[in-house]
C-alpha cells in the first residue's frame, strides 16, 4: 500500500473518528437504560475489543521483525494488519459507546475508558497517514499508541472486574516496591468506614444501618446500583444516595415499609418484572428483608444503634477457620523420619493442612509393631490423631501408653490381645470419636465407662463377648 492510495482511507478514517467524538461528547453514558437492541448489539464489545488489542501487539511484532534481514517480509504485512486495527478499534468504541449509553454505565472509569477508546482509534488512523512518509514519526506514534492501548485496555478491566483486580493477589514485597497500596478489606458489618456513631462520651456503638442494612445493599445491589452502574438513576452505596432515591423519587418512606419502593421490590414475586436485584441475580435472604422493614419501620435512621434495635434477626456467625487438630508436624520431620525407619511404621500427614495430625499405619509392619514400639512413639504422640493398630502386637500394657495420645480421634484395635482392663484406660481419650474392638477379649465392663463418651460416635464390638453389643452401637450411631 503507498502512502498516496491509503490517504483516501484514513481521510475515512478520521472522519469516523470525529463523528465518534461528537456522538460520545454529545451522548455521554449516564446511567440510564435504553433500547433493547442498542444493549444487544453493545454486549459484543467486550468480544470484539480484542481484536485491536492484538493486532495492535502483531503490528508491533512484524515491525520489530524488519530489523533483522531475514524478516523483512514480515514487516511488508504490518500495513495492511494496521489497517485492520484501525477498522476494529472504530468498531470497538461505537459497540463500547452503545454498551455504556444502553447499559446503565456511568462514573469517572467509563469516562476514561471511552475517551482512551477515541483516542487510540484516532492514533491508529494517525499511524496509517505516517507510515510510509515518516518513519521516525511512525516509530513514535507506534510506540505511543501501544502505550495507550495497554492504559485504556487496564480501565476497561477495572471496569469489569472492579479496581484492585490485578492487584489484589500481589505479594507484599512486589506490592512495595512498585509502591502499590496495599488491597482493600472485603466489606465487613464492622468497619469503622461504613459509620460508627458516638453514643456518649468515650463509647462508640456500631449503627443499625452501617452493620445490618448497608452490608445488603452491598452484597445484592451495589453491582448494579453504585458507582460504576447507576441503573434506574438509582445508587445504593452510601446512606444520603439510598435517601435520595431513583429516576421515579424516593424509595425509602421512613416509618413505612410497605410504601417505600426499595421494599416492595424486593418483595415482589422473583418472576415480577420490577423484582430486585434484577437478571434473577440472587435476592435477599428473608432475614436480609426483615432488616431492611425493621429498619425502615424504625425510621430508616443512619445514626439508630444497632444494639437498640429489638427483635432484628441475629447476624450469621462469621466464618472460621476449623481450629488445628494438632501442632504443625513439619518441625518433627526428622524425628518422624528417624522413627519410621526404626519401627517400619509410616506416619503419614491427615491433609495438607500440616496441623491436621498424623496417621499411623502400621500394615507394613504389624509383626514389630508391639507395646515397647508405642513407647518409641510417645515423643510425636501428641501429632497422631488416627492410630490404625489393627491385627498388631499390642497388648493391655501398650493400651497405657495409647491412653496418652490424647489427640487420637480414631482408634483400631481389632483383631488384636487386648481385653477389658486395657480398654478402660481409653476413657480417658477424649477427644475419641470412632474406637474399633472387633474380635478382640472385651466385654461388658471394658466398654461400661465409654458408653458416656459424648464425643464417641462410632464403637465397634463384632466378634466380642459384649451382650450390649448391639445396643450400644446403634445407640452411638444415632448421634
Ligand atoms: C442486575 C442488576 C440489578 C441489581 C443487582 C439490582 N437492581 Fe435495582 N434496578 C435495576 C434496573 C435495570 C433498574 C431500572 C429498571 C426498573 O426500574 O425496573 C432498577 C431499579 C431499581 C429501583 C427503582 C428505582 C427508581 O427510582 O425507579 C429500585 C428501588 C431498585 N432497583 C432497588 C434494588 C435493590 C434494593 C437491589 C438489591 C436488593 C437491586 N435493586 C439490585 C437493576 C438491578
């Protein structure tokens, strides 16, 4: 292509550029929804507005190819594939353009991404008019526009996924040496941002908004009612945007429930059309919408105390990490190296979880795994929360040193020597929930003391000479 057949184009091409700018000056996105065919055409944007993105990079790529010999004719196609760069960015902004102006896109992230949209389909066309006359400016521009694209492509992502996406999972180290701040806290009922009031001199309460009604908000509208969409002219995220309500007024009649907008949406059947959240996006949960009537009926006050409201529903207990079955292993890896190898045993961890204890098993060495090898394993007793025993050497006299590894959660002693005036000692584990006896000399009185073992579900007598037999075990196996 010669610089004097592509000047034709790119005239074409500027002109559609600043027919873009006008309409986007003219119409910018604000919030509103419109046109059911304008928000289905719009939706292809996020698709197609990769095709610029990497044929953007391959012109770049067929340019760098031309300074070695060998690709020079590489570097004869890094025309006509800016070209199709520049069709696919012009393309990529109107869908853009449609998909803010129809869906309900607003805010300071829509505006930058747009206008980075225009103006890397404007450098593009700037690139095409100078590739052949200036090289240098070329060079230049090329370059300039690669920079550009990586910048309105990085709004666009915060656009979707939120704005610390790419951070979020940084490490400290590299977080600090790019000075990047460190990522937000997850939105939680008791942060001092969402708004504690004072209640008198030296106390603070948590509000009943901050703590119940805004983390709703957040949890189910704020996606579409925020800061980056604005559907229904209608912001959920802070206390005075939720009072001053939507396109059709107020939503929230304080005192009123069943006239305040905000709660007859929510309650409406999920199929109505008005129904909120909208898209069959998950609703509120019906303790979430009795915060919110509570709340309304309350007064829909910001600064009521949550601790002087009555009969609201109590708060989901927050989610724990399941406290550690046992200290981590990892620090003994030598010691239980050193005894496996002694004793033929294997201690092999539960999980990944290095605090979820050991396993002892003993298959492989069930002839050398008597009394005297529980002893050698006192010193990790405290890491084995399941001690597979069965068909091993161990006797009454070993049932001693058991009764010490008081982490011990399962238990097998089947087709073992041991007898009652062994078992009894177990009682003392409490933390037992499953303990095997099967065909072993146990009976009546060996089990008499386990039987109140609130944490034993699982108690196994086959082949014993227990009579409660059957009892017991179905009797821990209800629970
Ligand atoms: C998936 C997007 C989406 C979610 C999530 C969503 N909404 Fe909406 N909402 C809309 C749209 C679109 C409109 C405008 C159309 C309409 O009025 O039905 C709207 C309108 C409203 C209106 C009417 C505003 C006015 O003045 O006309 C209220 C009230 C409302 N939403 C409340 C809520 C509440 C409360 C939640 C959370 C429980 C919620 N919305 C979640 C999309 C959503």
């Amino acid at each position: 292509m010669t610089s004097r057949k592509s000047l034709p184009l790119c005239g074409i091409g500027l002109f559609l550029v600043i027919a873009l700018a006008l309409i986007v000056l003219k119409a910018p996105p604000d919030g509103l929804e419109r046109g059911q065919l304008s928000q289905f055409l719009g939706r292809f944007h996020p698709l197609v507005v990769h095709l610029p993105i990497a044929l953007v990079l391959l012109v770049a790529a067929l340019e760098c190819a031309g300074f070695f010999r060998n690709g020079k004719h590489l570097q004869a196609s890094a025309s006509f594939v800016l070209t199709l760069a520049a069709v696919t960015a012009l393309m990529a902004v109107f869908l853009g353009w449609l998909l803010a102006r129809s869906g309900g896109y607003e805010g300071r992230l829509v505006t930058r991404h747009m206008w980075g949209g225009v103006s890397l389909a404007a450098a593009l066309i700037l690139c095409c008019a100078v590739r052949e006359s200036n090289a240098k400016l070329y060079g230049t521009a090329l370059f300039a526009t690669v920079c550009l694209m990586a910048w309105t492509s990085d709004q666009g992502g915060k656009l979707t996924h939120g704005e610390g996406f790419l951070t979020e999972f940084m490490p400290a180290k590299l977080r600090a040496v790019l000075g990047v701040p460190p990522p937000e806290k997850k939105h939680t009922p008791t942060s001092s941002a969402v708004g504690i009031s004072p209640v008198s001199a030296g106390m603070v309460s948590v509000t009943f908004f901050a703590s119940r009604v805004a983390p709703i908000f957040h949890d189910k509208c704020v996606q579409c009612h925020g800061p980056q969409k604005k559907k229904g002219k209608l912001r959920l995220d802070t206390f005075e945007n939720v009072m001053r309500g939507g396109k059709d007024g107020v939503i929230v009649k304080p005192g009123d429930p069943s006239g305040s907008e905000v709660f007859r949406r929510i309650t409406l059947p999920r199929d109505d059309k008005d129904a909120m959240p909208a898209e069959g996006k998950p609703g509120p949960t019906e303790a979430e919408i009795k915060v919110i009537e509570l709340w309304i009926a309350l007064g829909a006050s910001q600064s009521l105390a949550a601790e002087e409201v009555r009969g609201a529903p109590p708060l989901a207990p927050p989610m724990t990490a399941s406290p550690p079955l046992t200290a981590d292993y990892r620090p003994r890896s030598d010691k239980i190296q050193a005894l496996q190898s002694e004793l033929g045993v294997r201690l092999v961890p539960r999980s990944q979880n290095p605090t979820d204890g050991l396993i002892l098993r003993t298959v492989s060495a069930r002839e050398r795994c008597d009394d005297a090898a529980l002893v050698k394993l006192a010193p990790v007793a405290s890491l084995i929360v399941d001690a597979e025993l069965a068909s091993t050497k161990v006797t009454d006299g070993g049932l001693k040193t058991l009764s010490t590894f008081s982490n011990l959660r399962s238990l097998d002693l089947s087709h073992t020597a041991i007898t009652s005036v062994g078992v009894r000692l177990l009682s003392r584990l409490d933390k037992l929930e499953t303990l095997n006896l099967t065909a072993t000399g146990v009976d009546d009185t060996g089990v008499a003391l386990l039987r109140h073992k609130v944490r034993l579900k699982r108690l196994y007598l086959f082949e014993t000479k227990c009579t409660v037999q059957s009892e017991l075990q179905t009797e821990k196996q209800k629970r």
